[in-house]
C-alpha cells in the first residue's frame, strides 16, 4: 500500500512538470500547437503530442509557422525562404549598368544599383543628354540624375526550396525622382538662340531586370 501512495504521489507530481515542459508552436493562422519538438527542419518542423504515441511522429510546414516558444522559454521567428538573406550571400549586391536603348532617345544612361534585402534595393541614375542621336537637331548637351528604390516581385507561387535567381533579377516596381538641366537651339525664321532647360519628374516604372553587368 506504501509504495501504491508514493508512486501515485510521483506521478501527481510528475504530470505538472511535463505538461509544462511542452513546446508551443504559433501558426500564421492564429493557431497554436503544444507539443514536444523532435526536429526544425529547413521545410518543416516535426513534434510529437502528448495524447499519441511517440512512436507517431507529426509536421508542420515551416511557412506556415509564425514562431515558436520552447520549453525553456527560448523562441525562434519563422523566417520565409524566399526573403532569407542567408540564402544568398553569394550573390554579388551591386551592380553597374547602361541603358543601351537610351542613345536612341538623345542621351546615354548609366545606373549604379545596390541590394538592401531580398526583394528591395535602391538604384541611383545619371544620364548624359546630348551623347545619343539628335533627329531634331537641336544640338542638346546637359544631363539628368535620378534616384529609385525598387521593389522585386516574388514569384506568384512558391516551390520547395525556391529562391531568387539573384538579389537584382526579377521583375520590379521603382518609384523614382529626377532632375535634368540641359540646353537647346531654338531656331525660327527670325532668330537662332540657345534655349537652358531645368526640369524634374516623379515617375513609378514598371520592368523586369534580365541581366546586369557586376
């Protein structure tokens, strides 16, 4: 009978330190798991519930995971793959490049373009106006600067282990600013003069970067 007590005494006082020794997993959903974690993957994390055997070993996809609070009071933020700059530290974050469309409109451009985080970068332009073709013959000579912060579109849906080609590849959306101060002939029947020009633009622009020189 003594030894029924102790052990009944045992277990009483045994339950509460395991039920409070259970992890919890917070999904995206609002929901919450608690559980034993047996193993965090890179695709999911896998646990076992206290109401089934440890034998039965379940998961979770880790995109669907908010963060999670260990036992001992540790948490780990779930991070999305796709925005993980860990992920691409071999990738080079600057880039120089030249618009080889722009001598067609009168000026030649060159962009210098630097990698914030997956997904974001700035890009800061400088064109020379007059280095390109000049059908109107107004003679042109100036330059314009211009600055933009990019926005990189994620893919429309997700595969497993999927990531960005590259930091600066993708397709974008730049909200940008520029300055031009350049000058023009002015030619009549009556009078030839030089006309100087200063202008600035707000501009949104929508494309996809293909390839860049690094």
């Amino acid at each position: 009978m003594r030894k029924i007590v102790i052990a009944s005494l045992l277990i009483l006082f045994t339950i509460p330190l395991i039920v409070n020794a259970q992890d919890i997993i917070y999904k995206k959903n609002n929901d919450s798991i608690v559980c034993v974690i047996r193993e965090v993957g890179t695709e999911e994390i896998k646990y076992n519930l206290l109401d089934y055997s440890q034998m039965v070993l379940f998961s979770v996809d880790r995109d669907n995971v908010r963060r999670i609070v260990f036992s001992d009071g540790q948490r780990m933020e779930s991070q999305n793959e796709m925005r993980n700059a860990e992920n691409y530290i071999d990738n080079r974050r600057r880039a120089i490049k030249i618009d080889f469309i722009s001598p067609l409109t009168g000026n030649t451009t060159f962009s210098y373009e630097q990698s914030l985080k997956p997904g974001r970068s700035i890009e800061g332009s400088v064109g020379l106006i007059g280095l390109g073709l000049d059908p109107g013959n107004n003679n042109p000579l100036g330059m314009f600067i211009g600055f933009g912060f990019k926005l990189i579109k994620t893919p429309d849906f997700y595969f497993s282990r999927m990531r960005y080609s590259h930091l600066l590849k993708g397709g974008y959306i730049k909200p940008e600013a520029s300055l031009a101060l350049y000058a023009v002939d002015r030619d009549s029947y009556y009078s030839h003069t030089r006309e100087t020009i200063f202008s600035g633009s707000i501009m949104v622009n929508f494309g996809n970067s293909g390839f860049s020189i690094m």
